[in-house]
C-alpha cells in the first residue's frame, strides 16, 4: 500500500502533534470496513482515533489509492489465477427497463399536476395511502322483510 499512498502533506501550523502511523490508519480504516461498526468506536480499540481513521480514510479515497489498490490486487490475481470474464452481469440501473415504453412517447394533456399526483385504486387521482375526502360510506344492504 506504501507505494500508492500519496505524499504527506505538511501541517499548517508547523510543528503539531505528530500525524498518526499510515500503518495503524490503514489498520483502522480496514477494521472499520470488515467488522462494519461506527467510525466512533475506534476509539475504544486502540489502534487509532476515529478521527484520524476518518479523515485519512477521506484523504485516500479522494487520492484514489482504494480503486488503485483494487486494480492491482485484480491484475496481480488475474495474472496467477485467472479470472473467467466470459460470465460477467451488469446492474440492472444501467440498461433500459423492458417495459419502459418507446423513448418518444406522447405526453399527457391533462393537468401538470396530476401526473405526479398517485392514482387511487379506482382509478382517479387522489392521495395515496390516505383516506379520501367525500368519500362516502357503502350502501347498507336492506332486507325485503
């Protein structure tokens, strides 16, 4: 990891307390991302202040060095393994929805509003999830005693 690191930066008010070991924030950020915890609770493990974890986490991710990092464990495994790339899947968000309808569809001529307003159940425009107003209660059946 030391060689995709970028150079430190040097600290604005001069001498300050020392910047905490690239090593233990290393440590830190991948805890953080194994276990899945909070970046607070750091600090009851000892390996390094939340804050420092955090914000070296923020420096790097901005530097690039996790996407670097993943791309030469990738290479490095493809070249002594080998990955099948024949059986690859992309996201679904990426492509056209199957029934998504034709890029050119004619636009409603009703109101603005009511295209974005929910459709009640039976059909007309209305608030969705909630009691309608003027609705009325169903008729009672009469018996014809």
């Amino acid at each position: 990891m030391q060689p995709l690191l970028p150079p430190r930066k040097p600290h604005p008010l001069g001498c300050h307390n020392p910047r905490v070991d690239d090593r233990a924030a290393m440590d830190a950020i991948f805890f953080v991302l194994r276990t899945g915890c909070q970046w607070s609770a750091l600090d009851g493990t000892g390996i390094c202040s939340h804050s420092s974890a955090h914000r070296r986490f923020m420096e790097w991710t901005k530097a690039g060095v996790f996407k670097k990092f993943w791309r030469r464990g990738l290479l490095a495994y493809d070249k002594s393994v080998g990955i099948d790339w024949s059986w690859l899947s992309m996201d679904g968000a990426m492509t056209k929805a199957p029934l998504g309808g034709e890029k050119n569809r004619a636009k409603p001529h009703g109101p603005s509003q009511e295209g974005r307003q929910a459709k009640s159940a039976h059909g007309g425009v209305g608030c969705s999830g909630g009691r309608r107003r003027g609705r009325r209660q169903p008729q009672r059946l009469q018996d014809d005693a």
